[in-house]
C-alpha cells in the first residue's frame, strides 16, 4: 500500500470517527464529517487502482551494451 492510500485510509477512518463522536445537535457539521469520509475514501480506492498500475521497472531503464 502507498503512502497516498494509508494517508486516505487514516483521513477516512478519523473523519467517521468525528461523525460518531459529535453530539446530535450538532447536525451539520456531522453532514461535512460523512461527505469529507466518503471523498477520502473514493481518493483512497482511486489511489490504491493507481498503485497498481503504475510500477517501477528498473530492468527496462539500463541501458543493453
């Protein structure tokens, strides 16, 4: 796992933490926690389809005699 996916994991995990640590009068600010989790945790899928993808080679960038 990149540093990019546990970074988005961690922001994820504490944004839903907030969510369920707030009290209940304070509504909106419980919207923003679970919009904020669900965008990390989209960035987080797309990072981890990212890492896959792209790897370092470094046979392919020696030079053959």
């Amino acid at each position: 796992m990149s540093k990019a996916a546990l970074s988005f994991l961690v922001l994820t995990l504490m944004a839903l933490a907030v969510d369920q640590l707030l009290d209940a009068s304070l509504e909106p600010l419980g919207l923003i926690a679970k919009i904020s989790a669900g965008v990390f945790a989209m960035l987080f899928l797309m990072s981890l389809i990212v890492g896959r993808r792209i790897k370092f080679d470094p046979v392919l960038r020696q030079a053959k005699p």
